[in-house]
C-alpha cells in the first residue's frame, strides 16, 4: 500500500500543480524506476483532475442564473480550473509538437523545434482552436444535461490520460534522451502496469455508467482511441516514435474526440 500511494503522489506530482513537496516528497522520492512505474496511475491522476475541474464546472452550472451564456461561463472557467490545476502541461506539448511537425518536414530539425521554448504560429493556433473546441463541446454537452456533462468532462480527464499509455507501450522514445522528461517512460513500460492503468479506466467508467446507463460511453472512448490511434500513426510517419509533446498532444486529443464522440451519438431527445 505504501508503495502504491508512493507512485501515485509521484505521478501527481509530475503532471499536475498539487503541491507534492518538503516532507512528503522527501518520502515519496524520485527515481527512473520510480517514475516508470507511476505510469500505472496516470489514469488515476485524471481521477483527480476530473473531480476538481467536474467540481468547478458544476458549481458554475449551479450557481449561474438560467440563461443561454450559463454554459459558456461554466466551460470557460472548468477549462480554466484544468490549466490551472496540471500547469498546462499537456496544452503546452501539443503546441511544442504541432510547431515541430509544423514547422519541418525534416525530422532532426522537427525535433529542435520541439526543444524550443518559444510558441510559434502552428503551436499557437493548434492551442486556441483546441481551447475553443474543450469550451465549445463541455457547453453543448451542459446544454443537453447538466449533470450528465460532469460526469463526461470526469470520464475524458480518466480516459485520456490512459491513452498516451498505448503509445509509451508501443513505441520507442525519439529525441534528446538526456534532456526528456519523458525518456524514463520509454525504458519498460511493463504490460502489468498497462493493466493497472486499465483497471483505472475501467472503475471510472463503472461510475459513470451507474449514473447514467443509457449514455453513449462506448462512442466517447471510441473516440479517445480513435484520436490515439490517429496521433500514433503521425508520430510514426514523422518522429519514427514518441516524445513527451507527442504524449501530451495525444491526451488533449484523446480528450477532445471523446466529447465530440459522446455528442456525436446523442439523439435528438437527449
């Protein structure tokens, strides 16, 4: 048990803001083994995710007076809430990738703009329009049920923080190994601790079913896969592999097509 709450607060303390610090992190410690194997529980960090900015985002939806910009507010401030939470950790890789792939079709100079701190025009715009499609979705969803939409924008924080798993899992790791965040990852990632972050994924989507049945969870993570699916065939083809930037870009993906997957397959009634 405490080695399992070790690697949590380890994976916590990599992806998001939660102050994992002096005596506790004196505690849980760091090392690549460590953090290889917190890979287990990253489905688990959007356990966390997902009831704070689901929190945030039912407050507004509460609070709020009926009218139509209700839902607007509501998604821009549980958007809000989620950079705020994670230090736009993931936002800030799929703007570093999409400068990369965008800015050379060359693959070592790719890579070198990936490295670079300062966003350029592709990362830019690929980070509004993915802000503007998070708002846009979490407050069509609120507008066909409220509660039913919290309970969405929870399952994609879970869901989407297991698909970059596949990824590790299957690829090898591109780009300066020294310097990456990401490279530990890449080691082994063991299929046990793939299975441990299914099992994550598989209790959120217990819960969420129990409270809604009916709803179109299969089209939501078909969509999460899909969109996985899509990012590993791209960094096949440019990167020959994965980098940190192209695991947080397959998480802000993964977490936008299971929204649109969820609303795609709403009926008209809903």
């Amino acid at each position: 048990m405490s080695r399992f709450l070790r690697h949590y607060l380890l994976a916590l303390q990599f992806f998001t803001r939660v102050p994992v610090t002096g005596r506790l992190a004196d505690w849980v410690g760091f090392s690549p083994a460590m953090l290889r194997a917190s890979a287990a529980h990253f489905p688990g960090v959007g356990w966390l995710v997902g009831v704070v900015v689901g929190a945030v985002f039912f407050g507004l939806l509460w609070g709020l007076p009926p009218v139509a910009a209700a839902p607007w507010v509501a998604a821009v401030g549980a958007t809000v809430a989620g950079v705020c939470m994670t230090g736009a950790f993931h936002e800030d890789g799929l703007a570093d990738l999409c400068d990369g792939l965008g800015g050379s079709a060359d693959r070592a100079r790719a890579l070198e703009i990936m490295k670079d701190s300062r966003i350029g025009s592709f990362g830019a715009i690929a980070l509004v329009l993915a802000l503007l499609a998070k708002v846009a979705l979490l407050a069509l969803l609120a507008q066909t049920d409220a509660l039913r939409a919290v309970a969405v924008l929870f399952m994609a924080q879970v869901v989407s923080r297991g698909t970059p798993l596949l990824l590790i899992f299957s690829m090898a790791h591109v780009g300066d190994a020294a310097g990456s965040k990401s490279k530990p990852l890449a080691d082994s990632l063991s299929a046990g601790a793939l299975f441990a972050g299914g099992l994550w994924t598989a209790l959120a989507l217990l819960l969420v079913a129990g409270l809604y049945p009916a709803a179109p969870w299969w089209s939501g993570l078909l969509g999460a896969v899909l969109a996985a699916a899509w990012m590993r065939r791209w960094l096949m083809r440019r990167l020959q592999g994965f980098t940190g930037d192209g695991l947080g870009a397959t998480q802000q993906l993964s977490e936008l097509l299971f929204y649109l997957g969820f609303a795609l397959a709403l009926s008209p009634a809903s």
